[in-house]
C-alpha cells in the first residue's frame, strides 16, 4: 500500500518566524525511514499505512507540545491501496 501525506504543522504563538520550531519537525522525518519531501508550505512524507503517517504527525505535535500553547495542523492524504513508490510515479506521470 501506499500512503502520501501532505502536511504543515507549527506553533500558533511564536510569531511570523516558526522555522526554529518547524526544524525539529523536519529533523524528526528526516530521521525516519519514508521517503520525504519538504516544500515551501509543508511536508509530503509516503509511507505504507495509514497508521504510519499518522504517527509522524502524532510524533511531530509532540515535538511541539512542550515548547507551545497553541498547535497548527493540515493534512491531506492520498492512500493508494496496493502500490509503492506514488511520489515518484505522480511526479513522473505529470512531467512525460
């Protein structure tokens, strides 16, 4: 299965300037073993369940939770029963 996820999340009340905090997020998915993109607006991670993207953004509020009073979060998903590698294949299917 393949599951691709799209998501921002950041303190509401650090200011305009969230990229501190937004590091230890990135730092968090880089560390894992799904293939990953960061974007200018957000994270695309794939993975092979639904349970597995949701547990990276669980992991990524409670990078958060110590550090701020108020969390956002978006998220969109894209689950694609019985196929692997659909960030390759989205991208690759735009661009031919």
């Amino acid at each position: 299965m393949s599951v691709i996820v799209e998501f921002a999340i950041f303190p509401t009340d650090k200011g305009a300037h969230v990229s501190q905090y937004v590091k230890k997020v990135v730092e968090m998915i880089d560390s894992l073993p799904y293939q990953s993109e960061l974007t200018p607006m957000g994270t695309v991670v794939e993975c092979d369940t639904m349970d597995e993207c949701l547990g990276i953004i669980s992991k990524a509020n409670a990078i958060l939770e110590p550090v701020s009073e108020r969390i956002y979060c978006t998220a969109k998903f894209d689950n694609k029963p019985g196929q692997t590698k659909q960030m390759e294949h989205k991208i690759a299917a735009v661009r031919s």
